[in-house]
C-alpha cells in the first residue's frame, strides 16, 4: 500500500500522529520500564521512587543535572524522597539526557516521554502528577 512502508510508519510513530503510533509508542516505554524495574518483592518500594524522581525532572522549571536534583531532594519533607537521582535515570539512557555526565541537565529526549508519563490512562503504574512534585519543589529548607 502507498505510505504505508517501514519508514512511513516510523516517521508517524516518532511524530505520535496517529492513535496506533502512540500505542507503539506506549509500549516502548513499557517495555523500557519493566525490563528496568524489579518484578519482586521490591517494585512497590521502586516504583514510588520513580515516580518522585521523575515527578522532580519534569516539573522543574529549568532542567537539573543530578548534583542539583539530589541536592534539592535533600529538603524534600519525606525521608524516603532523598533518594539519589542517578540511580533512578541511569537505566533511561534512551529516553533521558543526563545519565552518564553529572554537567549534563536531566531532561526527557523527547516530549512524547513527557506526554506519556503525565498521563494516567497511558503510563497506568509508571504514571508520574507534576501537581505532586509541585509542592516539593517549592519547599524551603527547614
């Protein structure tokens, strides 16, 4: 069929212009999360992590390297958010900057990343509410 060759078809899943290259798309990034977080006794404890890490990189402002993400992160009011910031980007290489020079900012490598893991219907457990990390983010050192 005209327009329908290999490159087509990547071109429209890239662009996220139709409702099937999103779906692709969404399962890309699934794939890329369940191979990178533990299926055990752990995932309950990971995924929260992951979320407030990436609920931090996609809320703020101004993108961070991740010296200054953790430093931030030290002032967060729950103990269990200060967690290090490398180890949650280090396995999104394909999907963030960042992950392997501490001077780069951290930020997502394209905004269908961002679209993803802001929307609940799509990103189901690995959904990532800004409006969460707002409140963090503005949180002064005590």
């Amino acid at each position: 069929m005209v327009g329908k060759n290999p490159r087509k078809r990547f071109e429209a899943v890239l662009a996220g212009k139709s409702e099937k290259g999103i779906r692709l798309l969404d399962k890309m990034y699934q794939r890329v999360f369940e191979s990178i977080i533990p299926k055990d006794e752990r995932r309950q404890e990971v995924i929260p992590i992951f979320c407030s890490v990436m609920g931090q990189i996609l809320a703020s402002l101004e993108p961070l390297h991740c010296s200054a993400s953790n430093e931030m992160r030290q002032h967060f009011p729950l103990p269990d958010e200060c967690d290090e910031v490398e180890e949650v980007i280090r396995p999104l290489g394909s999907l963030v900057t960042g992950t392997t020079d501490p001077q780069i900012p951290v930020r997502p490598l394209h905004a269908s990343f961002y679209d993803f893991l802001t929307d609940k219907s799509r990103s189901k457990t690995f959904f990532v509410g800004d409006s969460e990390a707002l409140p963090r983010l503005g949180t002064s050192p005590s």
